[in-house]
C-alpha cells in the first residue's frame, strides 16, 4: 500500500513520474504532485516550502489519468440499489468497493421508476459520501431514473409505477420528497414530453438545485429543446429508450445536431446496447459531449443467470441482460474501463478523448469539474495509472492506492 498524504496539513508529498499525464487535453510528459488527497503545485513546496517528494512512485511510461466516473449503474456484485432496500447500505458499500478496485473512483448509484416508499427506504442511504480506501469509490449522489418517464419507451421500468408532472413539484414532492433531492440527488431522467414536465424542469432545478437529463421519452425534437432551453443538460443513454432517428423528426437524438448548446450524452459502449457505428455517429456529431455509462445492474462481474432489476426478473447470459421471457434490454454487465477501450475501439478517439469521456466530460455533466475528473491543483487525488492500451495498472482513492490486500468486499451471491 502506498499513502499519499498522512491526512493532516502539510503531511507527505508523493511525486508521480516517468508518466505521461493527462492535462489540458493532451497527454504531457510532466509530474503530478498529490499531499493530504490532493493534487498541488509543486512551486509551492520548491519555493516557499523548499520540500522535495517524500515518496516516488515510478509510472513506468504509462499514462497518469483522473479516475474513472460511472454516472448510471443500477448495481452490481449481486445488489441492486431499487431492489435491496433492506440491505441498502451493504449494497452501497460494497458495489462503491468493487467499482473503486475497477478503477472507477466516483459513480452516482441510479434507481430505476420505483413506487415512492422505495425512494423513501433508499435515497438517504444514496447521497454524497466521501471517497476513500475504507469506504471505496465516492458517491456523488443518486441518479433517479424515473418515474417521470414514457409509457412507450419504458424499457426495463415497471409500468405501474410511471407518473405524470401535471401538479408540478407537488408531483416531484410526492414521489420523492423535495427535500430528498435536495440532499441525495445528483440528478433525475425524465420525458420531456410526460404531461406537465416542461413547465416543472426549470422550477424543480430552482427549487432543489438537481440536474436534469431527457430519456426514456418519445418526445419530438421541438420538445426535448424546449426541456434544453429549462435547464436540462444530459441525454439518458444515447439510443435506447427513445424515439427513432427520423429525418423530419429525430426526436431527442436530434439535439445533438443543435446549432447552439448541445447536452451531455450517456452512451453505454457495451457492443450491445448501441452498434458501433451508432457510437460513431455520435461522436463525431459531438465529442465533447460523450460520457460513458455502463448502466451496469446486479449481475456486473458474476456468472450468468436470473437477478433482479427493481422489480423485474431478468436474465443474464452471453454479456446481455434481457428481462425474463422477452427480447427487451435490461441494463449491462460491462465495466467501465472496458467501455473506455471499447469506445476507442469504435470510434477511432484518442486516448485522450477515450479517457476524457470517463473523467472530464462526467464530471463536468454534473458540475465538479473544479474537483473531478481533472488533474488540476487543488483537484481531489483520484488518480489511476494506466497502460497506453488503456489498462488500469494502479488506483488511487483520495491520496491512498486501492488494492485487493486492502479493499474488502463481498458479492451479495
């Protein structure tokens, strides 16, 4: 195990080197500099400290990145953040475990369309927690993903449980309390098209401060810019679960050929969800926009078989998830890193642009970029040093590296 920082002002300096580092959107030939979990300028402790590195960690030419940042996963290792509402906790600590040992260092745990005493159970137990060894990767906050949602796209989510927005925020207060959201909520996919849903997008973003993101939805292009023009800033999983590239009408694919503000996009880069010439499309229509998603559910690094979604039974075999006895597509098994090479792989990016659609650009979708996502001073030290065939080597968490010898979890199965 190495330490990066004893954790109290003016506590070990750690030097990364022999690196190339991912800065200002390029890969350098530089040093990065990390002391009490964070990443410094080593000017200060040259000239006013007049300190060198206590410890030395030799990258061997690989390349020094930020951590990886997953913005939709259902679960993993067996738990189910919509499901496991009585072992809540254990799930959450030991999926932010298993994800920190991936190299996926913050993640925003994503509950599907629920009734409202399960967001009662399970938002309190969802909401920012600090990232560490001890406790595994750093949770941003929840995703909710629904209720307010189209019937006909629905997917892999309960019909039952969908609702409209006619009464405004008294319908958002009502399903998951105002303020909840305030306090656990990163953000919240919703239709733009669900009754009333347009007048409530900016009001609840004044209201409660969460970020917003168009999915699940059948909406027009005329309607999905108009939730744009409120305040939304994220495409749910770019492709699926939304009305169909048309050429009249593309829908709310169709922003991402908007001539001014264009959203983030989730895309999960699983080889199942979207083809790879899909992927394509969408990065060169807006690159800058990408943010790799796994969408990830229970059976994420386990054997094939049935597990839970919510409420729904799915089946899991030959990296495909499907809910039980029908053809309908029920979330992913893929990890993050092999969505990064993945994405490379079909689109021809960089590795700077593969790296950036897992750090910087999530990052920014949620408006941590100062913090997250980046290797700039004063950034939080998440740190993974990575082959050049993108290949997480080693993991830092908030100044210490993550291991197997020291970061402990157990799969719920």
């Amino acid at each position: 195990m190495t330490t990066l920082g004893s954790g109290s002002a003016g506590g070990k300096i750690t030097q990364f080197y022999n690196c190339m580092v991912l800065k200002d959107h390029k890969l350098v030939d530089d040093y990065v500099y990390v002391q009490d979990g964070k990443i410094i300028d080593p000017a200060r402790m040259f000239w006013d400290e007049r300190r060198a590195a206590d410890v030395r960690i030799d990258c061997d030419g690989g390349i020094v990145a930020p951590g990886f940042i997953d913005v939709q996963i259902n679960g993993a290792f067996g738990y189910d953040f919509s499901n496991d509402t009585d072992i809540i906790d254990a799930a959450v600590d030991n999926v932010s475990k298993g994800l920190l040992l991936q190299g996926c260092t913050a993640y925003c745990p994503t509950t599907v369309s629920s009734r409202p005493d399960v967001y009662r159970r399970v938002l309190d137990h969802l909401g920012p927690r600090a990232g560490s060894v001890a406790r595994g990767a750093e949770v941003l906050g929840a995703h909710i993903e629904g209720p307010f949602i189209s019937p006909q796209k629905k997917g892999a989510h309960e019909l039952a449980t969908l609702r409209t927005a006619e009464r405004g925020l008294a319908d958002f207060d009502e399903c998951y309390g105002l303020d909840s959201l305030r306090r656990n909520a990163a953000y919240v996919t919703v239709a733009p098209e669900v009754p009333g849903m347009l007048d409530a997008i900016p009001r609840l973003i004044a209201a409660t401060g969460v970020r917003v993101a168009a999915g699940h939805s059948n909406a027009t292009t005329g309607e999905a810019a108009r939730a744009l023009g409120g305040g939304a800033r994220m495409i749910t999983h770019l492709f699926n679960a939304m009305h169909p590239f048309h050429q009249r009408d593309p829908g709310v694919i169709g922003l991402l050929g908007a001539a001014g503000e264009r959203p983030f996009y989730g895309i999960i880069c699983d080889g199942v969800h979207v083809h790879p010439h899909s992927v394509m499309i969408a990065y060169r229509a807006h690159p800058d926009g990408a943010c790799l998603v796994t969408d990830a559910m229970a059976a994420q690094s386990l054997p094939d078989g049935l597990y839970k979604l919510g409420e729904m039974d799915v089946d899991v075999h030959d990296g495909s998830v499907y809910i039980q006895g029908t053809s309908t597509i029920a979330g992913s098994v893929a990890t993050l890193p092999e969505c990064v090479r993945n994405f490379a792989r079909f689109t021809g990016a960089s590795n700077v642009e593969a790296l950036e659609s897992a750090t910087l650009h999530p990052a920014q979708m949620l408006g941590i970029a100062h913090r997250k996502g980046v290797l700039a001073h004063g950034a939080d030290a998440d740190i993974l040093i990575l082959d050049h065939d993108l290949y997480v080597q080693r993991i830092f968490v908030a100044g210490e590296e993550a291991t197997r010898d020291n970061v402990a979890y157990a799969n719920k199965l």
